[in-house]
C-alpha cells in the first residue's frame, strides 16, 4: 500500500531524529513477542543512529524499559504505546525496516503491512513469519533466541545498499500474496479441486 507521507514529521512525533535508521514492532510488550532480543542487538551495535520504536502496550513494559536502560540505550528505544491502526500504517512507511521477532508467531498481519509500505523485515524464522519473510528477499530471518543473528541482520540491512533496496523492492509484491482478493481467489481454485 503506497501512502504518501511526510516521513520526518512522523518520526518527530517521537523525537526520532530524520537521520536516525528506525525499526519498527508492533506488538503486546510480552515474553512471547520477544522485544527484548531487538533491544540486546542494538546495545550491541553501539550506533547511535539506530533506534527501536515498539507500539503496544502489555506486562512487560517495565522490563523492557529497565532492560534498555541497563544496556545504556534507552534514549534508542521508544515506547509509543497503543497507536491507531493509521498511525501504525505511517510509522510502518516512516520506519526503515521492521522487526518481529517472535517466539510463537500465527500470520502475523503487522508483518504483511509492514512489507506493504516497501520495508524489510528483520525476524524470528518461526511459522507464520516465515511464510512471507525470505532471508535476502524480503528480509533477513533469524533464530528468535539469537542476539548476534538480530544484530547481524540490522548491520546487513543497514550498510549493504544493495540487498536494502533489493528487499525494498520485493516487499510488496511479497505482501500482495496475502491481500484478501488474492487469497479467496486461491481458496476458490482449491475448493474446485476438491
């Protein structure tokens, strides 16, 4: 979904620089959501530029934001709280990638519209996730346990160009596979099978 948007009057909503390279969850601050694994990959970074902005609300907040604090990062990682379902479509356009770093994950429809604004996805490879997110095609999968993969990820997907713009581009066509027309279209053709 193309939306036209003024990126850095987004990002200032959030007092996130325009230069600032933003990943983007969305999702309840839980064990199960895992934003703890994107929050020790970026202390391990040691960027300043890269920044996490979770929206979602949940019983790990606290945690979260104690763990950011302990790793010396928490002025990188902003907590926007529940947003609007149109908010989260422009931060997904003002984002530069996405993170989903799930334990157990279904779908994942947050990661659909994520690739529908052209933003790769850096996550878990569990089921669900997988389905749409292809490392070096639209993304980059990692294991939902591993630190070190999810700062790998982010490093690649910051400073090799290429393969950014690659993923880029294959985002949405990737998206447009679970667009709902395509998917009763493919339920159809199933059911005549049968």
């Amino acid at each position: 979904m193309n939306m036209q948007i003024d990126k850095n009057k987004v990002r200032s909503k959030f007092q996130i620089p325009p230069e600032a390279f933003l990943i983007l969850s969305v999702g309840e601050l839980s064990e199960r959501k895992n934003h703890k694994v994107i929050i020790k990959a970026i202390a391990q970074l040691r960027d300043p530029e890269v920044y996490y902005l979770i929206c979602g609300t949940g019983n790990q907040k606290e945690y979260l934001e104690k763990l950011a604090d302990k790793c010396g990062i928490r002025n990188q990682v902003i907590f926007a709280g529940q947003q609007q379902h149109e908010e989260v479509l422009k931060l997904g356009h003002a984002a530069d990638i996405g993170a989903l770093p799930s334990l157990i994950e279904g779908l994942g429809l947050t990661g659909i519209e994520i690739l529908s604004a052209g933003k790769p996805i850096i996550a878990s490879g569990v089921h669900g996730i997988k389905d749409y997110v292809v490392t070096n095609q639209t993304g980059i999968c990692c294991s939902p346990y591993s630190v070190e993969e999810f700062k790998n990820a982010i490093e690649i997907l910051k400073a090799n160009r290429e393969l950014y713009v690659h993923c880029c581009e294959e985002a949405p066509q990737m998206a447009l596979k679970f667009d709902i027309d395509n998917v009763k279209r493919k339920m159809e053709e199933n059911y005549r099978i049968i």
